[in-house]
C-alpha cells in the first residue's frame, strides 16, 4: 500500500488522469483506508473547480475571493 506520502505525490497526476492502471488501483487501494488522503483529494479538486470558476482577467482580491468561497463550502457541509 501507498503511504500518505508516496500518494500526495502522485495526487496531482491523478486529477490530470496520468497515472497507469496499476497507479490508480493503488491510489484508490490507499483512499480506502486513509480518511486524511481523502479529504486532501476532496480539496484538491474543490481547489481546481475554485480556480476553474474564476473570473479572466483575476480579480486584485483574489485570496480574498478563494477564502470566501472555502468558507463558503464548508458552511455548505
């Protein structure tokens, strides 16, 4: 089994879709077990989905803008 740090090193390729098979199963075989490596991953992608909703040009506030939105989130929760 992966250690939590052998998979938040390969996280970032996971999102991307870049791991092989084998790297998938043991990623996943990982997050089973991990409850930290799970909520990592869950920020992780609420991070990407954050910037992907952000405004073109950014904003001036814009650490102001992402904290809000993740104060926002986990008020949601």
């Amino acid at each position: 089994m992966l250690s939590c740090k052998q998979y938040v090193a390969r996280a970032s390729d996971q999102l991307d879709g870049q791991l092989s098979v084998r790297e998938r199963l043991q990623a996943r075989h990982h997050l089973m077990f991990c409850p930290n490596c799970r909520r990592f991953i869950k920020q992780m992608r609420l991070m990407g989905a954050t910037l992907k909703a952000l405004p073109v040009p950014l904003p001036s506030d814009l650490e102001a803008t992402v904290a809000r939105m993740m104060s926002e989130h986990s008020r949601q929760r």
